[in-house]
C-alpha cells in the first residue's frame, strides 16, 4: 500500500496495477444468448439489408425511447451526417465546442460552417445564452450536446429554435438510458442520434441511431442510409450513401439490452463509492447526476481545481497513468483548438472563455463493469496521497508536463500531412 509520494510510481514506486484500467471498456451481456443468435443469423444466412435483427433492435429501441421512430446506422458520426442531411441543414449551425470533434466533422464534411458556442460550466452543455448571439441570417440550426448523458438545456433550446425557425438536433452519443423531465432521450428536437460504440455506455460493437418522432424525417432517413432504394426492386429514388447497421452489431445490441439494468446498477454502485471518496478531497469535485431521473452513470468526470490541489490536471493524468489508470481529459482541448477548426477560426477562443476553462479542468477516471470496490478505493488512495502532497507534487514533477492549450497555428495542407 502506498504511503508517501515516493511510493508513488510516477517517481519510482511500482504500479498499483498490473493491467491498465481503460476509461470506457465496453459493457457485455450474455454471452451464451450472444452466440445462439449469431448461430440464428448464420443457419438463416441473413447478415444485412434490413434483416430480421435489425427491425427487432430498432422496435425495442423505439419502446424503451418512447418514440416512434429508430433507424438503426453504422456508427453515431453517419447517423449525424444523415440526420444533418435529412434536416437540410446549410450555411451555419451552432454547436457546443465542448464536444467528441465528431460533432463538428459532421457539419465540415458537407461544408456545413460549425459555429462554436460556449457551454455553462456547472452543467457542460451548450449555453442557451451564449448561442442567440451567434446567429447570423445564414444559421439554420442548433446541435446540442447531451454530454455525460446530462441534458442539455432543452425547454431554452427548444424556445430559441421555434422563435428564430431553426431545425433542433441533439448528439445523446452519451445519452442512452438517460431522461429529461422524465422523458427519455431520444423524444426530443427534430431528431436525435445515439452512438453505440464500445466506449459508450451501451454497444453494438460499432453502431448509432438516428430516432425521431417526425414521419417524413424517418421516411428520408432510410432511403438516405440505404443508396436511396425505396423497396425490394432497383428503384433508387434520392442520394444516398451506405450508412446500414449489420445483423452482427444488431444481434449485439439486442443481447447487450437485456443487461442493462444490471449495467447502469454497476455504475451507479460506482459513482457512489468514488463519490463518498472524492467528498473529502479539497480542490476535487465530481459532477453528480440527478437521481430523480434515469441516468446511465458511464462517466466519472472530476474537475480538479489547481489553486487548491497543487498538481495540475495534466500531473494528475501522468500520476495515475504510471499507476496504469489510464485517465482520460475529455474533449480535451475542444474542437476550436483542433484542425481544421483552428485554422479556420483562430480567434475563437475568445468567445469560449468556459469551454477553455473546462477543458483544462476535466479528468475522467475508469468504471464500468470492469471496475470495483477495490480499484476505485486504489484510484483514490493514489489521487488522495497526490493532492496530499500537491504542491510539493507540483514542483518535483512540473518540469516533465506541459499545461498550455495547443497554440493555435497555420493549417497544415494534406500533402505536407501525408509526406511527414
Ligand atoms: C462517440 C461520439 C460520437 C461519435 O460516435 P461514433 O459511433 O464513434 O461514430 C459523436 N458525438 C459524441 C458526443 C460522441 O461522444
């Protein structure tokens, strides 16, 4: 057991782990029920197009979401360039910065102009306030961010979309299982899209959905995810693309749904037990969730305030990552200070003092059904024993980390990219 920062293994000490501890190892159900599906599927011989398990996935998707539309996609980046295109969207949309950079590569790639709003720092979501002054006659809408699975402001967001005739999506990439007023994600806005990659906190091994309530949206939505054919014939009626989810991912997503309350109880029992640890810790907190609505608990996401902890965010990440707990500094450093969006708007910055502020506070630690009681109590101990000693912390190891924001700098053309 570590008791003094010399133990420690950033500065000698031996790991406490032997395997790293990822942030966001996916979440497995049954897999017994996994494997006699996949033998179902391939004595039918049925392994896409629309087959029998992805119109089961979709109608169980459907019911638990309360709407009447789920087209299951490939992945949660073509569900948003789909849902992007099936919206019209053109010219400007307003977006949060404080985002996955995929959110805004799904505007760029149709030449779409992400326009980047600040965020409220209590709640990490877009601040309703902030976005009427960044629309321009040529905005056509609004993307919201339900990052961690925590709502977005909505009702403002609503209000904002209806009063300037803007088209409302939201990315819930995060946001699978989690509610708002009591309705689940998913109702709300034009559309909505989920990702069900295997960091988040449900999977199809890859794979998103496009939901909505709007007949006409999910009726687009399909011939656009499917080379625009309108039926069994070659009848192509619309462009398209090849945005289709597989029998294998489908057949995955089903059996991983059967598990899921047993997945959102693991994480809740985890975010308490880390949130009875960081209680006493000056300088760290950990965002809470409202227990009165459903939530999915998939990210543990601490803000460490420096003045009062001493070691940097940043040296807490390199402290925990000789530990072989593979902390993460999400959204790290936001989308503006990523190319293209760097070149492209290099003083935006200047209108995201929040996104920048949180960017450089924000660490998330490892959960899920990968993690217990005894790792989290390990995890702590090694961040206590840090911020115990911070400042002395601070100084052994402030030579090694560098804590400013990537500088923002000339795009690099492809070719130049390519040659290095
Ligand atoms: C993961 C994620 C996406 C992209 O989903 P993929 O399924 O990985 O393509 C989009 N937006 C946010 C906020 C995400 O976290």
């Amino acid at each position: 057991m570590k008791s003094s920062i010399d133990d420690l293994a950033v500065l000698g000490g031996s790991p406490s782990f032997k395997e790293p501890l990822h942030v966001g190892r996916p979440n497995l159900g049954d897999r017994t029920r996994l494997l006699e599906r996949i033998n179902d599927m391939l004595d039918r011989k049925w392994l896409s197009n629309n087959g029998p398990y992805v119109q089961e996935f979709e109608q169980r998707v459907a019911d638990m979401i309360g709407v009447k539309h789920c087209i299951a996609l490939c992945n949660g980046t073509i569900a948003l360039e789909i849902a992007i295109r099936a919206l019209e969207l053109k010219g400007e949309v307003i977006l949060p910065s404080f985002t996955f950079v995929a959110t805004a590569h799904a505007l760029q790639w149709q030449e779409i102009t992400p326009v980047f709003c600040d965020i409220d720092p209590k709640t990490h979501t877009i601040d309703p306030a902030c976005i009427e002054k960044m629309i321009t006659p040529r905005t056509t809408g609004i993307i919201g961010v339900n990052v961690w699975g925590r709502p977005c402001n909505i009702e403002a967001l609503e209000k904002i979309a209806a009063a300037h005739h803007l088209k409302l999506l939201f990315d819930s990439a995060h946001g699978f299982g989690c509610s708002c007023n009591g309705k689940m994600l998913g109702s709300f806005g034009n559309a909505e899209i989920f990702s069900f990659h295997p960091t988040k906190f449900f999977n199809t091994a890859e794979g998103g959905a496009i939901v909505t309530n709007d007949d006409a949206l999910a009726r687009k939505i399909r011939l656009m995810k499917n080379f625009g054919f309108s039926g069994y014939v070659d009848d192509v009626i619309y462009v398209g693309t090849n945005g289709k989810m597989n029998e294998y991912s489908a057949l995955t997503g089903l059996t991983n749904l059967e598990s899921i309350d047993e997945f959102i109880s693991v994480n809740s029992k985890n975010h308490e037990l880390y949130r009875a640890e960081f209680a006493n810790i000056p300088g760290i907190s950990q965002i809470s969730y409202d227990r009165q609505e459903k939530n999915n608990y998939q990210y543990i996401v601490l803000e460490i305030d420096e003045a009062v902890t001493g070691v940097s965010r940043d040296q807490l990440v390199e402290i925990l990552r000789a530990e072989n707990v593979l902390a993460r500094r999400y959204f790290y450093p936001g989308c503006h200070r990523m190319e293209p969006y760097r070149s492209y708007f290099p003083h935006a910055g200047l209108v995201l003092p929040e996104t920048d502020k949180l960017a450089q506070r924000v660490l998330s630690l490892p959960t899920g059904t990968a993690v217990g009681a005894d790792e989290i109590e390990e995890i702590c101990r090694i961040i206590r024993l840090s911020v115990a000693n911070g400042f002395e912390m601070k100084d052994r190891l402030s030579d090694s980390f560098s804590r400013e924001l990537p500088n923002i700098g000339a795009a690099k053309e492809l070719p130049a990219l390519l040659a290095a």
